[in-house]
C-alpha cells in the first residue's frame, strides 16, 4: 500500500467521520486562521462535543472533504498535510473536482487494504469498535488463536 493515491483515498473515510474535539486541539493551538478560531468556538461549547470532520456535507459520503481541503479546512494535522504535500494535493485537488475519481479509487484502495495480511506477531489489533482498544486480554486471545 505505498501508493499516495490510497493514503489520499482512504483518507476520504473522514467524510463521514466524526472526532472529540480533544483529539485535535493540538491543531487549534498551532493554527492561527478563521478555521481553526471556528474549531475552538465549536469545542469550547461543551467537553464532550464531537466535530464533524467534513465541514461541508457531514452525512453524505461524497467528495466534499477534499474540497474542505482545498480550502484550508481540514481538521486534523494530517488531514492538512495532504494538501500541503505536492504529491498528495495534486490528488487531493483531483478528487475535489471529480466525485467519480474518487469513488474509483476508493473502491480500488478499500480492496488492496482488504489483502494486506495480518502479522503472525503479536502487534496491533483488529478492533471491535472503531472508538476503543479491545483491551489486553482480546489482543492476546487473538494472537493465540491466530
């Protein structure tokens, strides 16, 4: 998986994707625009308040997110290094425009992703809910029965 296309891809996943602000209030405090002023509004509401991470089209699986990037408007560090990247903003910049380039590649990169083996070590983990570790005793019950 060392194409930049699947990274810029896969990232696409955000455009449904959600964050607590504590993940990525290292982001506010480096960044000095209108977006990240907006972020701390949004999260200085209430603790626990969630953030949308495609700024645009939050509920809708579509190529609003690489938009939002094109417009400085990404909310996590790495959201924003795919546009600061030539590499990946050339990409970044074709999904925008292209709803459809996306949609391929997706599907393209969510397949090769499907086929990367998993480790015979015991490293990492494959986890029940996207929110949370599974927790020690899963991660060794599934190394031992891998």
């Amino acid at each position: 998986m060392g194409d930049p296309a699947d990274l810029v891809a896969l990232s696409g996943g955000h455009t449904v994707g959600r964050a607590h602000c504590g993940f990525f209030a290292d982001r506010m405090r480096r960044q000095d625009d209108t977006f990240s002023r907006k972020l701390a509004v949004n999260c200085s509401l209430e603790p626990n308040r969630v953030q949308n991470l495609d700024v645009i089209t939050p509920d809708a699986f579509d190529n609003a997110y690489y938009m939002a990037l094109t417009n400085k408007q990404g909310v996590f560090t790495s959201d924003m290094a795919l546009i600061k990247d030539r590499t990946t903003a050339r990409i970044v910049r074709r999904f925008a425009q292209d709803k459809a380039a996306f949609f391929a590649q997706f599907a393209k990169s969510m397949a090769k992703l499907s086929q990367v083996p998993r480790s015979d070590r015991n490293v990492g983990e494959i986890r029940r809910s996207c929110f949370r570790t599974n927790g020690q005793s899963l991660v060794a019950a599934g190394a031992a029965s891998a």
